[in-house]
C-alpha cells in the first residue's frame, strides 16, 4: 500500500486517523487536547478546535472543518465523506476509512481545516497567514 499524494489508499480508520495526526503535527502552534475524555483526540489552533478524532461504533473517523461548498461537493464525490459528527453539518465533515480518499487529500483537507480556523483567530494571535499558507506549500 502505497501513501503518496496522488495515490488511491484504501486506508483502515487508524492509518485514516495516523495520517491525519501526522499532518496536524505539521501545522505551526497546534495542541493535541482531550476535553471531552479519552475517547476523542481534539486538534487545536489557538485554543480553537480544527479537527477531532474519534470511534464511531467500531470505526475510527476524523472530523474536519470545511467550507459548506466544499463539504458539499466533497460528500457528493466521496461515499466515505459525510456531514460532520456532532457538529455543524454545514461546516464539518467526517471521513470515514475504506473508501477514495487519497493520502495528499487527507492531508489538503487537515490544512485547509487549520486554515479555516486560523482566519477567524485575531490577527495578532494567527501562527501563519492564512491566505498564503499551504496553499501550493508542502
């Protein structure tokens, strides 16, 4: 199984979770926190949620900030992408393993959900530019 970013990965829910974790620790001033007990793993920006990992019946799952656009178009494109567990529907979305979702899609999507986060902090509390960070970066 290869985990390139251009690469169909038919990842179970822990690679899912690994790989999105891997790209989350990447990601200038992000804290790994659990608030709601041991059973979610909650990715944070400046004290603000950007993704969150947990166990859906006996499946492992990320939940992602998205753009209602986007979260959409991705839901209409991908049967493992669904509205956000536990959050708004318009705004979050949950992957879910086994399905297209490739390794580099995985890792836009925890970005673009840091970035998401990272525009609505104060400008003086902003650990990157979010109008240019991770855009064509990596």
């Amino acid at each position: 199984m290869r985990k390139g970013p251009g690469t169909v990965v038919d990842m179970d829910g822990r690679e899912l979770q690994h790989r999105a974790a891997m790209r989350a620790r990447e990601l200038p001033a992000m804290t790994l926190e659990f608030p709601f007990g041991p059973d979610y793993d909650v990715f944070k920006v400046r004290g603000k949620m950007f993704m969150f990992h947990t166990v859906l019946g006996d499946e492992p799952v990320v939940v992602l900030k998205a753009l209602p656009s986007d979260s959409l178009a991705l839901r209409q494109a991908h049967a493992d992408v669904t509205p956000g567990y536990h959050m708004n529907k318009r705004h979050w979305i949950t992957l879910h393993p086994g399905g297209t979702l490739t390794g580099g899609m995985v890792d836009e999507l925890v970005t673009e959900s840091y970035v998401l986060v990272v525009e609505k902090l104060p400008r003086a509390q902003r650990p990157v530019e979010p109008h240019a960070f991770g855009r064509g970066q990596r």
